[in-house]
C-alpha cells in the first residue's frame, strides 16, 4: 500500500514538472518576464557599480582639463579669423576666399580717422542681429511675393533683397552721408571725401551716426545678404561701387544707396557715375564680380585713401601696394601708388610690377537719386 502511495506520488511529481516545462504553461509564461526583469536589473546594478568605481578614480588617470584649457583646444580645432590688418595680410590666398567681407573692411579701418572707438567684435555681433532681423521680418512679409511675384519681376531674389533695403533704412536707419553728395560733373578733388573713415567703412553705419556712402553701403548689404546666405558680389565701375545678386539663373545689379533699392542690369552701370566704353571695361575690370582677395584691394585703397587725406602718404603707399599685390589686374592703383610715392619721397625702385587691368576703384560720388533728388517711384512702397 505504500508502495503504491509512492508511486502515485512520483507520478503526480513528473506530471507537475512536464507542465513547468510546457511552452504554453500559464505557469512558464507567468514566471518567464519576472525572470527577465530579474537579470536586467542585476547587469543595470552591475553596471552601475563598474561606473561609479570608474568615476570615482577617473581624476587619477586623466585629470579634467579647465574650462580655459577646453576652449582653447577648440579655438586650435576651429579657423581662426585674423585680429588685425596684418594677420589679415599674410593669410594665404585659400583663407582669404572665406574670411568675412564685414570683417575685412572693418580691420582695414582699424587706426584711421573717425575710427578712434572702433571695436571689431562688437561690429560684428551687431551684424549678427541685424541679419536675424532682416530674416524674422523677410519670412514675415514673403507672402507678399508669393501672393503677387509679378509685382517683384518674378524674382524672389529681388523681392528679399527689397526687404532688406526696407528693413536697413527703416529699421536700422541707414543714410547717405548728405554732406557727401556731390553730382559726378560737379566733383571737386579737394573735397575731402575720404577724410573720415565712417564715410567709407562699415563702423560709420553701424555706429551711432549710422551714416554712410557707396564705399560702404553695399558693404553692409553684402556683409547682411551674406549671412542669410544670399548669392551677392561686390562690383565696380568707375568710381562706383554696387551689389549684385548671382545665383546662377538669376543675376541683377542693385543700387541701395538711396530711400529703397533700384534693380538695374550692366548697361545702367556703363553710364553711372560716368560713362566707361567697352575698352575700359576689359582693360580696367569694370562690371565683374568680385573675389575676396580683389574686395580685399578695394578696401585698402580705400585705406589709401583716407592715410593719403591724413598726410600719411608713406602708409598709403604701402597700403596701394598690398591691394596691387592681391589684385595685380588693378590699373588705376599704379597712378594712385606713384603719386603718393613720388610725394613722399619713396624710392622709384620701390614700385610694384608694371600695371594690369583695374579691379579696384577710388569712391568720390553720391548716389544719383538722391543728388538729383529723385527719390520717387520708390519700390519700397510695393511692401506694406
């Protein structure tokens, strides 16, 4: 009998433990999660515990590096930017093709009269603003274009760089220097129109007198535009500077030197501020976009300029000599080169190689608009 008791007892045993083994037990699949959980919890702690002992000795092997320490190596990591006219002047030509426009005609002011309180960075961060500025207001106001692209010549292009001038001079506040507009027939060489830096530099515009004329005002558009990502140039004609927008399929020339923005093509540009025939053009540089390097020429003369109003005409012959060496096509800069040196009492034997096409231009006008006083049709008026 007890035997028997036995047996049935084995046999309920295995029975039991066949049911524990059944993939579609409620036993098993009750059990199975918990089992799981169990063993990520354990690594979780195991892990935990390797961490700590970790961080608890990582200061013995590699100690943390300082806050200074840690700038430091990104400012190694990322491109520097130059802190001066003269690491701007040794920067190979690779460099200067991605320096900031905005930056390089501020340094090329440093030291110049007017420019005695001038501070780079804050210039600089001042742009920043602005161009976030003119984008909060541009995607504001783009349904205007998208509602009416015939009114803005189908060309989203104009009608951003429309936006921009409305934002500079109502916003900003931005002018023409009045005291600076002379009509081309009536331009007196002894007006003193490089005297004052902030009448040829960024740092007038940006500043409180937030004056300027066309040696700077497409400087500024171009420094704005360019952070926004906008395709602009810089250009020259005679004794002229202007915008252009460039993207490959849409391409106008802009003058925004006065109340709004007038969209031209090359042809207005042969006959403002003078006329320049075909030859002048291909000889002297005229109507081309500008590279970095050449922008960079453009600026320097402009610094030539302002030493040579100064008295300071052994800097500005050093000055005319950097821009002939960035943009050896310059053909003016020669003349201007050889008459401050010739007047300063500098070698002959000093010069630069013999002249090439024009890629630089000295600024002696106001805009014609204003100095005639049209300032209307204004395209402005188009944005409400």
């Amino acid at each position: 009998m007890i035997l028997r008791y036995l047996a049935a007892c084995e046999h309920v045993k295995k029975n039991q433990h066949r049911r524990w083994l059944k993939p579609n037990s409620l036993r098993v699949n009750s059990i199975k999660p918990q089992s799981v959980s169990l063993k990520w919890l354990a690594g979780l702690l195991v892990f935990v515990g390797i961490w700590v002992c970790i961080s608890a000795n990582w200061s013995k092997f590699f100690p943390e590096a300082t806050t200074a320490e840690r700038v430091a190596n990104l400012q190694e990591l990322a491109p520097k930017s130059p802190a001066s006219l003269t690491d701007l002047l040794v920067l190979p030509p690779s460099e200067v093709e991605h320096c900031d426009i905005a930056l390089m005609d501020l340094l090329c002011a440093q030291g110049l009269p007017g420019a005695e309180r001038l501070n780079v960075t804050n210039c600089l961060l001042m742009l920043d603003a602005w161009a976030g500025h003119v984008q909060v207001e541009t995607e504001r106001n783009l349904h205007q274009f998208r509602d009416n692209p015939g009114d803005f010549y189908n060309s989203e292009g104009y009608f951003r760089m429309l936006l921009m001038a409305a934002v500079v001079y109502e916003d900003f506040g931005i002018r023409y220097n009045p005291a600076r507009m002379v009509m081309p027939g009536n331009i007196d060489p002894n007006d003193h129109f490089f005297a004052d830096s902030r009448d040829i530099f960024i740092h007038g515009l940006i500043g409180d007198r937030r004056m300027g004329t066309c040696s700077s005002m497409p400087v500024l558009y171009i420094a704005i535009g360019r952070r926004l990502g906008y395709p602009l140039k810089l250009a020259t004609t005679k004794a002229h500077l202007f915008i252009r927008w460039d993207d490959g399929t849409d391409r106008f020339d802009v003058e925004a030197t006065g109340k709004g923005m007038n969209r031209y093509d090359d042809e207005h540009f042969k006959q403002w501020p003078f006329p320049v025939s075909d030859e002048e053009i291909r000889n002297d540089g005229y109507l081309k976009s500008l590279t970095p390097a050449e922008e960079l020429a453009v600026f320097l003369s402009l610094r030539g300029n302002c030493l040579k109003e100064a008295g300071r005409r052994a800097q500005a012959a050093s000055c005319y000599a950097a821009a002939l060496r960035l943009a050896p096509g310059w053909n003016a800069g020669r003349t201007l080169l050889a008459d401050v040196v010739d007047k300063a009492g500098v070698m002959a034997n000093r010069l630069p190689p013999p002249p090439m096409p024009h890629t630089s231009v000295q600024q002696i006008d106001g805009p014609q608009e204003q100095s005639i006083g049209l300032l209307d049709p204004n395209p402005l008026q188009n944005i409400h």
